[in-house]
C-alpha cells in the first residue's frame, strides 16, 4: 500500500540500506483491510556500525517520524550491520497482537 511504499522509501534514502524488509502486520491486528497501522522492518545498514541498538532505532525512528505521528500506529524494528545479517540473515514473525479483545488480563 502507499504507506508501505512511503517508509521503504524514507528508510533507503536516510539509511542506504544493502537489505530492506517492509513487512505490513496489519491483518494481523483485526483492522480493517487496508488499514496500514502496523508494520515491522528488517534494516540491514552500514548506518549502524558502532551503534548501539537503541541509537539504530533512534536512526529508524528519526526516518519515519511524521509517519508514526500519524497513520503508523506500531513498529517492530530490527536493525543490523552487514556483518550481522551475514552471520544470521533472518527477520524473526511479528509478535502476537495483544490489543483490542486479545489485551492481557492483569490481575489487581
């Protein structure tokens, strides 16, 4: 969708990446189709040699900020250097949605 297309963009041209992965969790969510609010990307960037995890996000954020101000309701990042999606070039599923009737019951 034009969301999907808009943060692949935003992402290439803040972090050059050797491999992008824009994935759209939104099914996933029980919105209705075509909502576009939940997404997870797969970066894999020379950006991020010598950074910490939490400055990688920063970077990612930093990229998609008028987007998660908006329409963009999650994000599931990761974030690698070459080196380490050579060493273990996976994208892990989406996590469980617990939103909406699948909240976690606390006890209190």
């Amino acid at each position: 969708g034009p969301l999907a297309r808009t943060i692949r963009a935003k992402l290439t041209a803040a972090l050059q990446p050797t491999h992008l992965e824009v994935r759209d969790d939104s099914p996933l969510h029980g919105g209705p189709p075509g909502a576009e609010t939940h997404f997870g990307v797969l970066v894999v960037s020379g950006r991020f040699s010598g950074l910490s995890l939490l400055q990688r996000h920063r970077l990612v954020h930093e990229a998609l900020q008028a987007e998660l101000a908006g329409p963009l309701h999650a994000l599931q990042v990761i974030a690698r250097t070459p080196q380490q999606w050579q060493s273990d070039p996976q994208n892990p599923p989406a996590p469980p949605c617990l939103g909406g009737s699948k909240r976690e019951q606390r006890g209190g």
